[in-house]
C-alpha cells in the first residue's frame, strides 16, 4: 500500500509564521532599547542636581535661570497700586483710626505695608513690633531656610527659641525651596502647620491637582495663623473650617487672646493675611478653577522659552499679561476691579468708624461707677467680633477683590456688631428698671 505523501503548508501559513516571528523579534528588541534609554527629562536638562531643601535660591536659578531672575525682581518691584503694593507705606499714618483700633497692640506703633518676597528678612527685623519676647515663629513665613530648619528641628523647638536666636540660622529670604521639591520641581507644602491644618480637615495635599497646587502653596503663608501655647507653636485655626465664623469659633472654643485693648478692654485677636481663606471661600474666580499662580505669576515669555514670571505682585500693574490670559477685554477687567475696590474701601472705612465709636463708647462708659458691668462685658464681646471680622478684611492684600461678595458680607456684620457694642455700651449706663 502506497504511503500518503506529506502534504506541505500553504505559502500564505509560511508568510504569515514569518511575519509574527519578525515583529515578535522586532517588539523584543525595542523594548530593551526602550529599558536602556535614559530617562526622559522636562525641556532643557538640569545643569546641576540640587539638594533636597536647599535654602540658596541661587542654586536652583542654574536650572531655572528665568524663574529665578524674575524673582530676584520682587526686591525692586515698588510700583504702588490704589490701594497696595510693595513700598513700606506706614498705614497708621495713612489712618490715624488704626492707633485707636489696635491700642494696646504693637500694630498701633508699626503697620507698614509688605514688600516683595526678596524683602521679606529685611522688612520682619527691620519691624517696630519685635522685642525680646519675640518667638522664632514669626520667620516661619519669611525665609527659604525654614523648611531644612523645620526638618532637622521641628517646628516646636523651632518656634519656641527666641527670634534673635533663630537670627542666626536665618540668611536666605522666601525662595525656591519653600513651595517646590527638589530636582522633580514638583510643588509641595513645605510648612507643617498647613500640612496638620488640612489633615485636620481630612484633606490630604498629595492627592491635589498641579492647578490646585498653584493655589495652595501659596497657603504656606498667605493665611490667618496664632501662636499657640507657652512654646507660641505656629498654628492655622482651621480645625472648624476657614470662614470668619469657623475661625472665630476656634478662638472662641480655645479661649484665645491676643492682646487686651487698653481702651475697651476687650480681650482681641489680631487677623494676618487670610488671602487663602477669603479667596477660597467659593468665590468667583476660585470656583472657575483659577490659581493664585495664573494672576500674580503669570506664564511669559523669554524668546521662545514660556514660564511662570516669579515676580509676584499685583495682577493690576500688567493685567494685558495676567488678566489678558483669558479676558478679552482687559480694559473693562480693570476698571470693574477698580470698582469692587473702591466699594469695598468705602465699606471697610465705615466699619473703622463704627469701631473707633464702639472702643470709646465702651471706654466712657466702664468708667461710670454706676454702669452696669455685665453689659459693659457684652459690649466688649461684641467689639471683639466686630474687630476680628473687619481685620480679616483689612490685613488681607486684595481689598475685598479676591472675593468682594463675602467680603462686603463680612464688613456689614463687622459694622452692625461695632453698632450693637456701641449700643450696649450705652444701655450699661441706663437704670434698672
């Protein structure tokens, strides 16, 4: 019987077997090009590696030479808006209400207005309102030592060893290490009590957006801040959340006093510069997914390179560059900023004046042996809610454009309230009836 003779694949089986075999081999190969490849780097390569939390701005400006000479432009930047901008204007000279609203406080001898970030050592040790209490924590916002400080420190032992002391570890002003990583230039919170603030919130920073970034570490600083304790920790009051209310519960809750005013005599809280607070309290810009970043550092240009100018300042001293990113009409921008600035000035001034009445009215009264002291102590629990809610707008930068809805909110309720403790100062004075 005749064997069947073997029968031989088709060509097209042939050429197919050979076509996967090749690209098999050609996927194998270029993947272990690809493992072999350096790895892939942002834009120009780094000329030098930087240490983690290096201080000297000048270091990391080898790398980024356009960022870094911007913000060398922050010493010089002295060009004053309306209602701010980075030349020391003394404010209790611009208003002699200020010495009667903060009697008893060192802001009524020295309240200038802050410079640029490059001035930042200059201006805290050049300042009237330092003696020989003076904690450490009040660098915490002024130098791009802090973070290596913080690290090799921590912020208790920190904050507790007197300033003078704290002077002379301290030689680099606000820089490059306080908002960005190392080498991966990632941003990041480089302050601790910011860092416990949000975990206090159940916010965890890490999982944030680089657009929500742009915002929140500029809440390393540009917040409301006390100093808590006997070792004055650095602490956001936070805990309840960062409105006005919430902050004033806080204080409320933990029996906080920052000073007692001589006039009145009631027992006060001093505000800082709550720009995160009012900016992020849902206002119109914040909520349209815009960034601190896109109006006071906005991206240019040199040549064809594009990046963010850190030369911090003003939108309104080149708003075609910050406002122009995405309004059209920059002129129309401009003066409805003007506007809301105005309104909230005029608003804020009326407030002062609603204090100034409150803090004497209070004053006359208490010296009245026949007042009433359980109504004179009303009143002055109702100048210290009316004060903290006009400071929370007066110590903040934007006057009240960051969020002019909750701010001429606030002014109202600071206004109605210094009314109200005028008021009961009057009824101490009133027979029982």
């Amino acid at each position: 019987m005749q064997a069947s003779p073997i029968k031989k694949p088709p060509m097209t089986i042939i050429l197919l077997a050979a076509i996967i075999v090749a690209l098999t081999v050609g996927i194998v190969l270029l993947l272990i090009f690809i493992k072999n490849q350096a790895a892939p780097v942002r834009g120009i390569a780094p000329l030098v590696t930087i240490q983690a939390m290096e201080p000297n701005s000048a270091e990391w400006g080898k790398n980024f030479p356009n960022q870094y000479s911007t913000l060398l432009q922050t010493a010089d930047n002295k060009t004053r808006t309306t209602y701010g901008g980075s030349e020391p204007v003394q404010k209790i000279e611009a208003d002699p209400r200020l010495v009667t609203i903060f009697a008893g406080n060192p802001f009524s001898k020295d309240y200038k207005d802050d410079r640029g970030h490059q001035n930042a050592l200059i201006d805290v040790r050049e300042t009237n309102r330092l003696s020989d209490k003076t904690p450490g924590t009040c660098y915490s916002c002024k130098s791009a030592d802090n973070p290596k400080l913080w690290a090799n420190m921590g912020m208790e032992a920190y904050d507790k060893t007197p300033f003078s002391e704290m002077s002379k570890q301290i030689n680099n002003p606000i820089g490059c290490a306080n908002c960005h990583e190392a080498n991966t230039m990632r941003l990041i919170i480089t302050n601790p009590a910011l860092d416990t603030a949000l975990k206090a919130q159940g916010k965890d920073w890490h999982t944030f957006t680089r657009q929500e970034m742009r915002t929140v570490v500029c809440a390393n600083c540009h917040v409301e801040y006390y100093f808590q304790g006997e070792s004055k920790l650095l602490v956001f009051p936070w805990k309840n959340g960062t409105t006005i209310e919430d902050i004033e519960k806080y204080y409320t809750e933990n029996g906080f006093v920052d000073w007692t005013h001589t006039t009145s005599g009631a027992s006060m809280i001093k505000m800082q510069h709550p720009d995160y607070e009012l900016f992020s309290a849902s206002s119109t810009h914040y909520n349209a997914g815009v960034s601190c970043a896109d109006c006071h550092m906005p991206y240019t240009r040199a040549g064809a390179v594009k990046f963010s100018t850190h030369n911090v300042k003003s939108p309104l001293l080149e708003p075609n560059t910050s406002c122009g990113a995405c309004h059209t009409d920059v002129d129309y921008v401009v003066n409805r900023a003007k506007i809301i600035q105005n309104q909230v000035h005029t608003t804020m001034i009326s407030t002062e004046d609603a204090l100034v009445a409150a803090i004497e009215t209070i004053a006359t009264s208490a010296k009245d042996p026949k007042a009433d002291p359980a109504k004179i102590e009303e009143a002055r629990k109702l100048h210290r809610s009316a004060q903290l809610r006009w400071d929370f707008i007066a110590a903040e930068n934007s006057m009240g454009f960051h969020n002019p809805t909750e701010a001429l909110r606030i002014l109202a309720s600071a206004t109605d309230l210094a009314r109200k403790a005028q008021l009961k100062a009057l009824e101490a004075l009133q027979p029982a009836k």
